[in-house]
C-alpha cells in the first residue's frame, strides 16, 4: 500500500486602445518581450476597458468594479453563467480601476479597500495573468471564479453539479437519480498533484493555471474546490484561502500569478505551470506585495536516508507567511525547493502525507542553502514498530481501506459505497480492505476486529496504536478488549471544526491515539479469538454522516 487515495487522475494535471488612460501612469522600467503583434492594444468602451491581445482573445473588465465581463476567443463569448461575471471571491463590488500599457504589457489594476486585484495581458498570447494580494482580512477574497456559459463544455466529472436538484447536504452536495453524489467540493486530487483545471471539447481548450499556493494553505495535499458545472453554466476556481478542513491559519500577501489560458484544445503550455513560470516582464510593473526571483532563495538536500522506497516522499517548507514544496528524488531522497522568500521555515519531510521528520531552515535572497543528508529516525516512522499485526500501514492517508478512493469524489451515501459495516478477522488477507476508511458515531461505531495470541503474548500487556488522519465533530475512538476492558476516553486532538468527511477530505491533522491493553484483558485460550471493539465518541454532532467520525490511518497491536 502506498500513496494517498483516488490519485487515479494523472499527476498534474485535472481535466474534465494604445491612447493613454486618464490619470493612469504608464509602467515604469523596462520591460522584456517580443514586438507588439498586430491588434494589440485596449480601448474604453465606458463601461469597461476592452483588451485585445492581438492573438485570438479579447477581454473586457468593469471600470467600476473590476469584475471580468466579457471573454471572447476565436469570436466566441465565454464568459457568464447565471446572469454572474468572473471575479473575486462574489464580486468586490465598487472598486477602483486603472489600466496601464507599456510596450507588450497591458495592466488592469483593481483597488477595493485594502485588497488589490490585478490582470496582464502579452501581446500575442491567449491568456490573462491575475495576481490577488490581500493584506488582512477587512476583505473577504478566497478565491477567482471564472464563470463560463452553459453549452460549452459539457461533461460528468466527479465535481459537476451534473443537472440535479436533489440536495442531500447543506446545499452543495447533490444526488443523481441513479444515486451518485456530486458537489464542487469532490475535487479528487490534491494541490501537489495538478497544475492547471479545465475543459476541452471542440478544438478549444478553456483552463486556469494555478499559482504556486505559497500564500494559500494547508500544504501540498490539500483538497480545495477546482471547478462545477450546473444547468447554467461552469465555474474554475483558483482558490486563494478555503476554510473547509484547513489546517492552517490564513496567510496574507500577493498569490500569483495565475492564468487563465485557451489553448487549440490541448493542455496549456507547460512554461504557465507552477514552478515553471517565470515573469521579469512583471518584475517593474508596480504589483503590491511583488517579489522578484533575485529577491528569492532556494533550499537543496543532497538526500534522505531513513526512508520507506515503497512510499513517496515531499519536503515541504511553511512559516507564518509562506509555503513551498517539492518531491525528494526516490533513488536518493535529493530535493530543491526554488524561488523561496526569504526567511526562517519549518522543513518537513513527508513519508506519504505522515510527517517523518522536521527540522529549521533560513532562506536568503540570492543564495541557496544547502543541507547535508537528512536522516528519519526509525522511531519517526510508526511502521518500523514490531507489531503482532497490523491493518493499513502508516502513510498519513486512509489508502487501501474501504471506499478510501471514492470518497475523495463523492459523499458517503454514494450508491457505488461497499456497506459501511466492516467487522475483519486478523489474518484473513482482508484485513484493510474490509476495513471502512471512516467511522461515525451514528453509522457504523463498535466495529469488530477478531485476532488470535500465542500463550507468551496473552501473558503481557500491550500497546494498541490508532492513526487518524482528521475528525469530525470530536469524533475519536475508544476501544473495549474482549468486553472486559475498556479504554478511557481519550482527549480529542486539535482538528479542522467544518465538514470533512462528507465533502471529499481526509486531510486534516495526523494522530496517534495510543490505548496500554493489560495482560488480565486478553484470553489465554490460544484456539480462541480476542475481540477488540472501535466505538467513536463524541458528545458533538448530529446524525448519520454528520455524526462524529474520523479517517482511519492504520491500527496496529505492538509486540
């Protein structure tokens, strides 16, 4: 077993006027890039500036509100659904706008109190960069919606609304008549694994590339809303901070930049993806909260000894006011992290999603720090304990337990969801796999695992280890021995209090829940079986799938 759950998708990638302004300064400094193409250039129609980019795509932006109304390529309107335009967050509403251009480079900048919102456009390409820099939280901004009309790209993916008006929960997550669920939450893959959402149908291509994330949160396995469809329309996300099951405190700063690219209906250009784009164009453009790749810095590790080469592994670096990641090479563990604000950060290395070791780290502008081969303790890493047996192994995700891949794209009373029973005997090769990956309170708590001890390990009390990987509601588990010992309850640790395990995300905070089981709670009868019992407790939540429960990252009874 390795990995995270329902990574099925491919790794990175998640398909289904030139006359100068009023009161406008022109861009200062130079600025690179190639000559100006025919066509290039914006005019105010006075309600909004026009950008023609001199390719295939004209775009216009409120002068009043900074909203995009328009998004035209190769002739046809793209955006609107709903009678809605594309913005931040629900729309800022009155805003202060200007536009810019200085050779190659148009810029829309958009003031709305303390928020800035920006749009840049090349000569000669089909795509609009934005940036978003949000300096506290006077403004609400956690996203860019970009709201295309209906008809265009139609599909069934695990995160479309699909046409229903069954709601099944709150009012975002919808049943079909056949029974599978759908909501915008079920985005199915994890930060790390994409680099751009989209649709394609028709010889045309519509996506938003995403930024780097390293003023969002939640790290690289987080799960956010990427992109919906309904009766009316579609809608791609770049999320700037989403609240349901985060782990991290707000960070504030320029996100950026991100983009929205048509394409012939292939893939959007590598050189957009995160960590591939580069912009020197912008380095003069005056963008708050900007900083250029000379201002930044960059962490390597020459390697990682301790690790498991049947699991993946991620350096991640957060702080305060940033965050960062990369993949550690699998034949040596070697790692870089480029384009680093500078500063002191917290370096994690991720077995899996299971923090294995951590260390401090300062970044510099304009160097590279470099450090020595990292090595995971043994006693880091929860699978090398001995144990009498095991169910699952410890990677930080639910991977390989029951309905662990479906519910990362559909709720749990999802009509393709094997039976939320689960009962398993030690050694009948079906430990994990018949094991649900969650557990409720009102669903399926007290679930049995039958097990056998030699004469030497029922005369000696042990440890009985459960990992969880997030909870709902409190929700943590007691267990009870043969119906003669029972654990106290335990204390519930510091987890994400929104919706977790209903909207597509087991990803909160990893924990150990350690049980001492005395020798007088097991059977001395070898020929008979030990009971253990898995009750969740919680004097919180409601009913059904939002009763108290918790993720499941493996259960093990230690030698």
């Amino acid at each position: 077993m390795s990995g995270s759950p329902a990574d099925a998708v491919t790794r990175r990638a998640f398909v289904a006027g030139t006359a100068a302004v009023a009161g406008s300064a022109a861009l200062a400094g130079p600025l690179a890039g190639a000559a100006v193409a025919a066509g290039f250039g914006w005019r105010d129609d006075g309600t909004n500036y026009v950008v023609d980019t001199g390719a295939a795509l004209v775009f216009k932006v409120s002068k009043s509100t900074g909203d995009l109304t328009s998004l035209v390529y190769k002739g046809t309107e793209y955006q609107g659904y709903g009678g809605k335009n594309s913005h931040i967050e629900s729309g800022l509403g009155s805003s202060t706008v200007t536009l810019a251009q200085s050779g190659s480079t148009i810029l829309i900048s958009v003031t709305h109190g303390t928020l800035r919102h920006y749009y840049a456009a090349r000569s000669g390409e089909n795509h609009i960069y934005l940036w978003t820099h949000k300096a506290d939280s006077s403004v609400s901004a956690t996203r860019f919606i970009l709201r295309v009309k209906a008809g265009l790209f139609l599909n069934d993916q695990p995160d479309s609304y699909t046409y229903t008006t069954s709601t099944i929960e709150a009012s975002d997550v919808f049943a079909k008549p056949d029974g599978q669920t759908r909501s915008k939450h079920y985005s199915k893959v994890r930060v790390v694994d994409y680099d751009y959402t989209g649709w394609s149908a028709g010889g045309v291509g519509l996506w938003i590339v995403r930024s780097n994330h390293e003023k969002a949160s939640g790290g690289p396995f987080y799960r956010s809303l990427l992109r919906h469809q309904s009766a009316d329309g579609g809608g791609l996300y770049e999320i700037l901070y989403y609240g349901e099951n985060q782990t991290e405190a707000e960070r504030y700063g320029l996100q950026g930049p991100y983009v929205i690219a048509f394409t012939d209906g292939g893939a959007p250009p590598a050189a957009l993806y995160p960590g591939t784009l580069t912009t020197p164009w912008a380095d003069s453009l005056g963008i708050a909260g900007y900083v250029p790749d000379s201002g930044r810095g960059r962490v390597a590790g020459v390697g990682i000894a301790g690790r498991d080469t049947a699991y993946p592994y991620t350096v991640g670096l957060a702080s305060p006011s940033a965050q960062y990641w990369a993949p550690a090479r699998a034949s040596d563990g070697y790692f870089s992290v480029s384009r680093v604000l500078p500063g002191t950060y917290t370096l994690t290395v991720y077995k899996g999603e299971l923090a294995a070791h951590s260390a401090q780290v300062t970044v510099t502008a304009g160097t590279t720090t470099t450090l020595n081969t990292l090595t995971i303790p043994s006693s880091n890493d929860p699978s090398r304990a001995s144990a009498i047996w095991r169910i699952g192994d410890w990677d930080g995700t639910p991977s390989g337990f029951k309905n662990a891949d479906l519910m990362t794209y559909a709720h749990p009373s999802d009509v393709r969801a094997a039976p939320w029973t689960g009962n398993v005997v030690i050694g009948s090769g079906t430990e994990t796999s018949g094991f649900p990956c969650y557990l409720w309170k009102g669903v399926n708590s007290g679930l049995l695992v039958y097990f056998r001890l030699t004469a030497a390990q029922a005369a000696a009390a042990h440890t009985l280890r459960i990992g969880v990987t997030t909870a709902y509601a409190n929700g943590r588990p007691r267990v009870t021995v043969n119906d003669t010992w029972t654990s106290a309850i335990p204390s519930p640790p510091a987890q994400p209090a929104t919706r977790s395990l209903t909207v597509g995300s087991y990803r909160g905070n990893n924990h150990t829940f350690t049980y001492s089981v005395p020798a007088a709670a097991w059977r001395t009868d070898t020929g008979q079986y030990n009971v253990l019992r898995i009750d969740v407790v919680s004097g919180s939540g409601t009913t059904g799938y939002l009763s108290a429960g918790t993720a499941v990252d493996a259960i093990d009874l230690l030698a």
